[in-house]
C-alpha cells in the first residue's frame, strides 16, 4: 500500500498569511484523523507526524505575524491623537 498525498498544494508557500493558516491547519486536521484511526503503517505514521510537525511550525508562525499586525495596529491607534480616533 503506497501512502496517501493529504494535499497537492503546500500551504507553506502560498504568500496571504491567513490562506497559509487556513491551508495548514486544515491539511494538519486530516492528518491528525488519518493518524488517530490508527491503521497507518509505521513509516507512513511517521512520514504524517513529520509533514504534521511542519505545518504545526507554519501554523505557529503565520498566529505569530497576526499577533504582531494586531499589536501594530493597536499601538498606532494609542500613538493618534485623539481628535482622530
């Protein structure tokens, strides 16, 4: 039995953060389900926890840059002068 692409795409080039996030965690959904069944193979179980460990770092770092957009924007509304808020 050969092992099965979750996805033809890789979410971790798509340039729009959020598209990255969404694609990621979705792809990672499938994987962690296809894994809980418990009926993989041991190296397609580890090829899966491998990509999983991937996109759990592209996950991480696409919240990391929403986080930073959200700070900067909060920060540029205190630096604004009242009248303007």
């Amino acid at each position: 039995m050969t092992a099965k692409k979750i996805a033809t795409a890789t979410p971790d080039t798509i340039d729009d953060p959020v598209s990255r996030f969404e694609g990621s965690l979705s792809e990672l959904e499938a994987i962690v389900a296809r894994m809980e069944r418990g009926d993989l193979p041991l190296e397609e179980s580890l090829s899966l926890f491998e990509r999983g460990m991937g996109l759990t770092k592209v996950c991480r770092t696409s919240l990391e840059t929403a986080e930073l957009r959200v700070r900067n924007l909060l920060d540029a509304d205190d630096s604004a002068p009242p009248s303007s808020r």
